[in-house]
C-alpha cells in the first residue's frame, strides 16, 4: 500500500497546549524548558514521513509531544486522560513508551528494574513505538553529548546513573531498534552513542574527573568494590582502585571458601586460595577472570550502581534471562539499589 502523506489537524495544537500546562519543568541540570525536548523528539518523528515502511501518522507525532506525561505526571490516571482527550491510539503508544506508570514519579521502582523491563517490553512493540522511542533517545543522547563537550564527565553527576549504566542501556535500546529495520534515528543514534563512547573512554584513560570521585561528597575515592557474590562462607569480588597516577585499575579477588565450594573435588591447603589478581585497566577482563567460576549463579552482596546495567548483561549472557531474573530480584533487596 502507498504511504500515506502526514497531515497535521487541531489535535496537534491542543496536544501542544496540554503538554505545555503539563510539562513546566526543566531539563536536568538546565535552565531548559521540557518543552524544548519534546517538540525536538516530535519533530525528529515528523521527519520520518515518507522515510520508513509505515505511515508516519497525526497520532504518532501527538504521542511523540507526550511521551512522558503518564510517566512523569500521573501514571495510568494521566494515561486515561490522554485516551479522553487523544484517543486510544495515542494512548496506546504513550504506554508503550512509558517504563513506569506510578502515579506520583518520585515512587517509581528502582532504576535498573525499569529499564530491565522496559527493554524485554519493548522488543514485543510495534514498529511506530520503537520510532519514538529511537526518537527519544536520539534527542537525549545528542544533549548529553553536547553537554559532554562542553562539561565533559561531570554530565553523569546530572543523570540517575553514571556513565556505564547510560551507555549499556543505550546500546541494549539500539540492539532492539535495529532489529526491526534500519532508519534514519536510528543510524544517527548509533553514530551518537558510539561518538560519546570514544570522548568519554579517552577521559577514563587519563584518569577523567568522573572516574575520581565517589558519592560521599566528592572526596577523592581510593577503593571501590564494583562486584561482590556469596557463596557460603566466601566470596568472589572485583575491586577498583586508583593508582598513583589517578588511572582506575581492577582487581579480581577470590576467597579460598567459596572456592573451595564451588569445587569440592578439589583439596585445597588452608589459606592456598585467597588469591588477588594481577592489576587489569578493563572492568570486562576483571570480570572474565571469574568466568572459571559460574559467578553469575551466587547472591550478590553488593554492586556498584554505576555498573549495576553492565552487571546484569552479562549474568544474561552467561545464565540466561532466568538467571538474569533471579539476579534482578536479588539486586532489588540490597541497600545500594
């Protein structure tokens, strides 16, 4: 069927108008009006018209003007009142962009269950959905590249989470744009993300501000713990400190108990197995020197937030999504989430 052209009506302008009454807020960390970002993630879908193998409809632009009106004021009651005002349509891409429908925004659930589910909902999503969505994400992902050049690594200090948490979410949202088709959002956010990657990797390696300052203040942080699972009576670990010359390095440690475990077969001499690894620059490597160990099966005593996403990606990677699931559950109980 031939694609039919985008005309805009009334709706639009008194979708407009309610996301102005709505909306009154800030950008993060700005002085900017939310305005400013949803007329942008608007006008990127009016872009596609003509553009992608489906029409590019009134409704998807209205749904575009208010995609985080149920998630930031309301929930399903703001929701009901976008299907009163909007029609079903609209509501129903407004919920399939929406990654938490409680009514007041500052009860939400944790952040690393939201998205979590928000990913594994999102691949069942229609193709206009994902448009919007890519749309959305295009738009923050080039502010926060944008504020990156100008602030460099303080931008994560803006955000919910830091740096790798971002960047992994980013990356599983353009996995599963991709698959249903390439576009134009989505190529640009591909080129967006990988740019931000490189600025943000360059400042890791010379030991960037971000990478040297923990959540208590802003005091310098000499040591972290970024991974720690139980087994009964021990633990397998990875710690990062700074060196001397202020770079973070990773450290793999394993407690001879949990070792011992893990490996009953084995004999193992009082004390033989409390081993620290040799100094790694990759939080990757550190974390493959426990893959002789099916780490992602033990309870996790405690995970860094700002690598809680990565974390998690792995454990699918290695377990499967049931082990990704328990892993989750067992996240949501600890303190540091």
């Amino acid at each position: 069927m031939p694609i039919e052209p985008l005309h805009l009506t009334g709706r639009f302008t008194s979708a407009i108008d309610y996301a102005r009454h709505l909306h009154i807020e800030r950008r993060k960390g700005t002085d900017i009006p939310y305005m400013a970002h949803l007329l942008g993630v608007a006008s990127l879908v009016m872009g596609e018209a003509g553009q992608v193998g489906f029409d590019v409809t009134e409704d998807m632009v209205i749904a575009a003007l208010l995609h985080d009106a149920a998630e930031e004021h309301g929930g399903m009651l703001r929701l009901e009142d976008i299907e009163y005002n909007f029609g079903a349509d609209v509501a129903r891409l407004v919920g399939g962009l929406t990654d938490s429908f409680a009514e007041d925004s500052h009860t939400k659930e944790p952040w690393l269950e939201r998205k979590y589910a928000y990913l594994d909902r999102l691949r069942k999503e229609a193709p206009d959905v994902r448009l919007i969505s890519a749309a959305d994400k295009l738009h923050n992902a080039r502010a926060i590249l944008e504020d990156y050049r100008e602030i460099g690594a303080e931008i994560w200090e803006r955000l919910k989470r830091g740096r790798e948490d971002q960047i992994w979410y980013f990356e599983e949202l353009l996995e599963i744009y991709r698959s249903s088709g390439k576009n134009r959002i989505v190529d640009e956010l591909g080129r967006v993300i990988a740019e931000l990657k490189r600025l943000s990797e360059i400042e890791n390696e010379k030991g960037g501000r971000a990478n040297f300052y923990n959540d208590r203040g802003g005091r310098p942080a000499a040591r972290e713990t970024m991974l720690k699972v139980g087994a009964e009576g021990g633990s397998l670990a990875i710690i990062r400190e700074q060196n001397t010359q202020g770079i973070w390095e990773c450290w793999a440690l394993r407690d001879e108990t949990t070792i011992s475990d893990l490996l009953p077969e084995e004999k193992f001499e009082e004390g033989e197995l409390l081993e620290r690894s040799a100094a790694v620059h990759s939080f990757e490597y550190a974390l493959s020197l426990l893959d002789q160990y099916p780490w992602f099966r033990l309870i996790p005593t405690e995970v860094h937030p700002d690598f809680a996403g990565s974390i998690l990606r792995e454990v699918e990677k290695r377990g499967g999504k049931e082990a990704a699931e328990n892993w989750l559950r067992n996240l949501q109980r600890r303190p540091r989430l």
